[in-house]
C-alpha cells in the first residue's frame, strides 16, 4: 500500500491522493454468490473511488456455499483477481461470521477439547461432605475448593479464606465453617455467529467458539484460515492482499454459561504469576479490601495469555506471509491488546459515539479512536484503523444519514485514525434477514451511492494528512493496558488541547526519560496527566519520580485528597480545574476566539509543514478565529471541497490569527509553510467577500412545480413541505423532483460576487441544477450552494431533486421528507 508519491508536491497529494489511502469497507457476502456479480460489485467500488474493501463473509451465505470449500475459495480467487486487475487492496477476514478464533466452529468439530472454556464458581453448604461427582459435568476440572467466612451476601472476609483439599473424591469444610465454594473450569458452551441461515445468535447450528487461550486451538485455527487462504491466493500477499482482519475474538463466546470468568487449562498458574494467591480466586466475585486489586491482576494474566495464545501467533504468522493482523479486540479501551497488531484497530458501532447528549467525549466508549491510533503512534505503526457506522442510526436500523457519517469520519480524523472501514457495503439486501443485519449498508444501497466518490475523495486526503505526520502532542496521558481514562480529557477536547494516551507499560519500557521529557518514538512529552492516583504499579511511581526531578510536569486528578503516593507536581480534584492549571504551567498551541467545546484541533507536522485540523462536532455554525503560534505562508485547504486557498491571516506577538467560519458538520484544514516568511499584508486576502457587499434576497415561496417517477405524487403535494404525512407516503422512499424559476439583475453578473441557493430544510439528500447544470449535491444541513457560475442574467431555471431516508421504507417509520425550506437565492453586490 505504501506510495511516497515522491516527485509530488504536498497540494497535490492533498487534491489527488494515492489510493493507498482509500477508505476500506467491510463487504457483507451474505446470499447466493456468484463470480460475475462479485467482479461487478469490485468494478462499482471503484468508480466511486473506493479501492479496497475486506472480505466478510455473512449470514446469508447459502449452505451450498460451505465457508473454506472449494466454490468458496473460487470466488474469494475470482474477487482478489480483480482487484489485482485494478490495483486495489484485499484485506481477507478470519472468520465466519463473527467474532474470530473458531472458523466457523471447525476449530472444535474434531476436537471437543478446544472448545471455549471459563470458571464457575459454585457455592455450597460445607458443612457435611459434597461428593464431587455429584457436582461436576463431563469435562469440568476442579481447580480449588475453599471454605469462606461471608460477612453478608457479597462481601467476605479474605483473610479467612483457606483451602480445602479433596479427600476420596469429597470436600467437606473445617470445623467452625459451613460457606464452601468450588471454583470449577468448565465449557462455556459459547457460540459465534455463522454464515447460513440457522447459525445466528440461539439458533441450533450457531457454531461452537474456540478456547482462545489455548495456544493449541490458535494453531489450529491458524491451520485451517490463514493457511488456507495462503494455499489459495498466496501469490497476492503483500502485493493486493494487504492484511488479516481478526474481529472482537470473545474468550467465552456469545451466549455462554452465565456467571463464567475467562479460564483455560493451567491458568491457576499465570493467575499466581500477577501476584495473586490461590485462595485469592474468591474476590474475582466477592467483594473484599484488595477485590479490585486482584481483579486487576485477573485481567492483567487473562490480557498477557490472550496476548501469547492468539494475537501474537496471528501476528508472527501474518509477518512471516508478508501482510498486516488488523482487526480490534472485544473492548472499546483495551490499548495493551494492540501490541502485535500491524495495524491497530478499534470499533465504533451501536452509536455509543454520537453527535447527541455529549456521547462524543462521556464515556469509555470514546476512547476508542484514540486507542487505536495512540496505540500506533508509540509503537512506530504507521496506519491505525476503525470500523465504523455498523448500527449507529439513532434509531437502529436505517435512519442514518448522510451527516451523521460525515460526523463519524471526521470524529475519527481529527483523533488520528487515518483507515476507515465503513460497516458496510453489502452484497444483497434481499430479505429482512439480510437488510436487517446490523443496518444500514452504508455504501451501494443507500441513497448517497451516486455520490459517494465525494465521502471516498474526502476519506483519502484526509487519511493522507493523517499518515507520515506527528501530532503536537505536549501532554501524555497515563492509562493502563485496559483502562483509558476519559474524564480528565474532556476539557482538553473542548479547549483544543492536543495529548496522547501513554500505556503505563510503554513509560516504563519503551520510553527514554530526560530533562524533562518523556520521548518515545516521534512524541516528545513535557506533561503527564494522572487521573485516579491509586492505580499505578511501583515502577510506574518511580518513572514519573524521575520525569519530575528532571522538570517535567505531572498533573494528578484525584477527587481523594488523602491518598498521595504520585510524585505529582500539581494536584486537582475535579476536571474543571484542569485548564486554568495548565495555562498557568504551559503557552496554548491553538487558541479560539470566541471559545468553542464543540470544536476538535489536531496540529500535525508532515514534511516540515504545520497543519491545523479543524472538524465541526457540535449543531451550531462557528465564526471566530484561530491563534497559533507557527508563522509562515498560510494557505486553507478544504478537504471535502478539494480546494486550496490562500488564507486571510494576520501576524502578530502571539504568532499567527486566523478568521474561521466552520458551519455544521464541516471541516477545514489550515497549512502553515514556515521556510516561507512572509510580510503581513502578503498573506491577507478575503476569502468571505460576502460579509462586506449589499445584498438582495429573492424568497421562492410560489410556483413550484413537483413530480416523482417513483411513485405517484398526490394532488395536495403542491409546494414545499414534508410529504411524509401525507396519505398513502407515510413509508414511501424515493426522489421528488422540484422546479421554479428566479430572476438575477444583469448588474450582478458584470463583477464576480456570490449568489448564493439556500433550500432552508430538506430532507435527506438535495441534488441541484441551475439552467441544466448540475450545481452539486448536499447531504446535511446548511443546503447552501453558491451558484455564481451558473446564473445568467435575467429568468434563471431551478431544478432539486430531493431524496428521503430509506428507513421509511424499511423501517416503516415516518421521517421528514421533501423539501421544505424556505427556499431563498440571495445576490451580493459591490
């Protein structure tokens, strides 16, 4: 995938990037498939510009398809050929359907034993003896008995705790306890979901999951995927096949045994190994004093054993074939689990992301950007991945619309994830089995698919800016392998103020520390932020003793003011009392006036150019300005737009102040070249003339002219308005065409200024012609278009094609539609 695109300028690369950066769909193959309609799909992908895509097989996939046969491997060899054919990139997916480890069950088919596996704790009476056999099923393995002294139904007391060791196949408790608990490995009897119909989640054939902590089970699975794929379309690794995609592998299995933790055989042992005693195994229930200490030590020995048993030896076997493991893990924030992927990924599905109710910075759940591409940047990787939209309409099936995926990429972007892999692109939507499998298919069959080059253009130059670039970053954010905090960052989002998650592990292994700096690859930290002071290992406390000594900063938010084992240079006790604190302590990279939450800044460096990435995440349009300190020949580049501009800036004693306009939903990207130098006046034009013209607004409320060719337009459907509550439309989908006139003065047109169609409200896509020219599309409010270039003077023909949600149709709900304006066309003068 790697094009250094070398003899190119950075403008170009921005304004045609390489494909490298394509944006990478998961493909649902989920019907009957055949070799001829896969090769007219890839062919569809690519002219609109999507030039890559991973392999999934799905539910649907009919059982004359078996998954690792013969006619399946044929038509994965019929798709990777013709994406050799149009240099497009393959990533192949592991499994069948989800989540990864058991190849659809065939890892356990043979061998029973290699079938997913937890610990069960059962509670009995002790005080007469319990005949094991009596308690335990084909294939349980006792692994302790101990006796407990319980001081209610939750909490014990854990220095009480003893073993009790079995005598002739019975246990029975010491005089003087009664509360006797087994801790028994046993089968999960957890399931994956397959590929044919009656394989889903609780139906009979849902196939077995794997025990992923069994390095034996890995190889096997290994044997039957990976190598397989190898056998078949081996001569296309490294070149159009690019990367293994493992997904969310559970260590239990969906649907398995409640009450279970992740177990495996000998792993009493590892457990011991974290610090832990034997009879410490109750607390992974009970609660005690030192409960989250062990439970910490628990994940810490399951996290390092899924790390040596399934991720490590799909990484090494991926390495050795000349590809990437990508893929996430089951967690949002588990950082630590990305270590041996190539390409570190994460997850954002189910909307726990959103634009609504501060669902984009509250919670664990947004961390998950950052996880992946923090991971990637202290670990040299140079691309991070996310898949992202499955299941994230608000209202879970096909309201998700066009400004909301605009919202989601470039949530990401700023945050340093530069491949997307839209969920998903679907082979078929026949039937609701497969329309209703983890909706929308955001690509071919959606509205937007006309249009969709311009979501895959602006994926790849902003994927682009995003890669072979250092982010800013002067504060590192201390967080644990399965743990990243979110409190304490909230107000550097909303203050633009640019930090990194840094593993403990990685400060203290794979950082060098000194005068004041944490260095660890291409990031350079003078600040470490610390929130919750209790948690941290001893080596972890020394580091940051000795980053202080050498002058580096250390902010600790801690709400308990008796516990102060960090060696903090500042402490606070709430997150409000963060920024004051910093900007006593550290200049702003980025300041914003007015100040804005809702805006994200990335300031990256690529080619010894500065660039401030600027994206829109809030509802209300931002007019403002933006101070850096960098100075230099600034130009604005917009990446949906496919423009660059020189920028309106001014100089000053604080660097360089630029004008912003941001509306909903928008992004811009500021480029300061500092070998260029330059005078104030120099870099000063006006790049929104409108703010000092005359103006005439023409209101189009009349006259409107309104058909459809999908369906037949009822007589009161005269104007403007949504049609959606209209009788017999209530759960109609399609296009509605609009048609009116408007007269511009012959004035206007004899020196360039704007005109500038604004539609008010339209719902959802708006499609526009003036005169019989196609003006643009717009797919999320504001629906303005500058129609300069189109109007001639005189009577001007107005044509909106506007297209509603499919959810009304699938769903059967009632969203807005049509155009409902007000429509206006407003003339600036001189």
């Amino acid at each position: 995938m790697h094009d250094p695109q070398v003899n190119r300028s950075l403008q170009q690369q921005f304004l045609e990037p390489s494909e490298e950066f394509t944006p990478v769909p998961f493909w649902f193959w989920n019907d009957a498939l055949t070799s001829e309609e896969i090769v007219k799909q890839i062919n569809g992908f690519a002219e609109k510009g999507v030039m890559g895509f991973v392999i999934h097989p799905r539910i649907g996939i009919p059982e004359s398809i078996p998954y690792l046969s013969d006619v399946y491997m044929d038509l994965v060899e019929a798709a990777v050929k013709e994406a050799n054919h149009l240099g497009m990139t393959v990533f192949l997916y592991d499994e069948a359907m989800y989540p990864s480890g058991s190849a659809k069950g065939l890892v356990v088919q043979d061998d029973p034993a290699f079938a997913s596996r937890g610990l069960r704790m059962l509670e009995l009476d002790g005080s007469k003896p319990v005949v094991l056999s009596d308690v335990l099923e084909p294939g349980d393995a006792l692994i302790s008995a101990q006796s407990v002294t319980k001081q209610d139904d939750k909490k014990i007391d854990s220095e009480a705790t003893q073993v009790v060791e079995p005598v002739n196949g019975t246990v029975q408790c010491p005089a003087g306890s009664s509360n006797l608990v087994l801790f028994i490995e046993t089968y999960s009897r957890g399931t994956i979901r397959g590929i044919h119909f009656g394989e889903d989640d609780g139906e009979p054939n849902a196939p077995a999951a794997a025990d992923l902590l069994n390095p034996l089970a890995t190889q096997k699975f290994i044997r039957l995927t990976h190598q397989r794929y190898y056998e078949r379309v081996g001569t296309y690794f490294g070149n159009t096949i690019q990367a293994m995609f493992t997904d969310e592998p559970d260590i239990l299995g969906r649907r398995h045994v409640k009450g279970l933790k992740a177990w495996t055989g000998e792993f009493l042992a590892c457990f011991m190994q974290e610090g832990c005693k034997e009879t410490d195994l109750p607390l992974l229930w009970f609660e005690a004093d030192n409960s989250e200490t062990v439970r910490s030590a628990y994940r810490k020995a399951v996290n390092k054993r899924m790390v040596e048993a399934y991720y490590k030896p799909l990484s090494d076997w991926c390495a050795e074939h000349g590809i990437a493991l990508t893929g996430h893990p089951a967690a949002s924030d588990e950082i630590g689990l990305l270590e041996h992927f190539q390409i570190p990924g994460q997850d954002v599905v189910w909307r726990w992301v959103a634009p609504e109710n501060g669902k984009a910075l509250e919670g664990r759940h947004t961390t998950m950007a950052k996880c992946s591409s923090d991971a990637a940047r202290h670990r040299g990787r140079r691309r991070n991945l996310n898949e992202f939209l499955g299941v994230c309409s608000s209202g879970g099936g096909w309201a998700l619309n066009g400004g909301d995926v605009k919202w989601y990429m470039d949530w990401l972007l700023v945050r340093g994830v530069n491949l997307l892999c839209p969920h998903a692109f679907y082979y078929s939507v026949d039937g609701p089995r497969r329309f209703n499998e983890r909706p929308p298919d955001v690509g071919p069959n959606n509205i937007w698919w006309p249009h969709y080059r311009l979501f895959s253009d602006y994926m790849k130059r902003m994927s682009w800016l995003m890669t072979d670039s250092v982010n800013m970053a002067p504060i590192a954010v201390l967080c644990r392998e399965d743990w990243l905090p979110w409190q304490a960052v909230k107000p550097l989002f909303e203050h633009q103020i640019e930090f990194n998650y840094l593993e403990e592990s990685l400060l203290v292994k794979a950082s060098t520390i000194d005068n004041g700096y944490i260095r660890i690859k291409d990031q350079a930290y003078s600040i470490v932020l610390v929130e919750n002071e209790r948690l941290w290992e001893e080596k972890t406390k020394k580091a940051l003793q000795l980053f202080r000594d050498g002058g580096g900063i250390v902010i600790v938010l801690h709400t308990d003011k008796q516990e102060q084992s960090l060696a903090a240079t500042i402490r606070i006790t709430a997150p409000n009392r963060l920024i004051p604190e910093l900007d006593n302590v550290m200049p702003r990279d980025v300041v914003l006036d007015p100040p804005s939450p809702d805006i994200r800044v990335s300031h990256v460096v690529k080619e010894d150019h500065h660039f401030y990435v600027l994206v829109h995440e809030g509802e209300q349009a931002y007019e403002g300005k933006l101070t850096v300190a960098v100075t230099g020949r600034v130009e604005r580049w917009d990446p949906w737009e496919c423009s660059i501009d020189l920028a309106d800036a001014r100089l000053s004693n604080d660097g360089t102040t630029i004008p912003v306009l941001l509306d909903r939903r928008q992004s811009m990207v500021y480029s300061i070249d500092p070998s260029v130098q330059v005078h104030e006046e120099s870099n000063t034009v006006n790049t929104d003339v409108s703010t000092d013209l005359d103006k005439t607004v023409h209101s189009l409320t009349d006259e409107w002219m309104v058909a459809a060719s999908q369906f037949p337009v009822p007589s009161t459907l005269t104007g403007l308005g949504d049609w959606s509550h209209m009788e017999g439309l209530e759960h109609l989908s399609g296009t509605v065409h609009y048609a009116n006139h408007f007269v511009v003065e012959s004035e206007h047109l004899q020196q360039p200024t704007p005109v500038v169609l604004d539609l008010g409200e339209a719902y959802e896509m708006a499609e526009v012609w003036v005169n019989e020219q196609f003006v643009g599309v717009r797919m999320w409010h504001p629906y303005t278009f500058n129609i300069e270039s189109f109007v001639k003077p005189g009577d001007n023909e107005l044509r909106i094609a506007v297209t509603n949600s499919l959810a009304n149709r699938i769903d059967r709900v009632q969203l807005p539609s049509g155009l409902i304006g007000p429509v206006s066309v407003t003339e600036y003068r001189m």
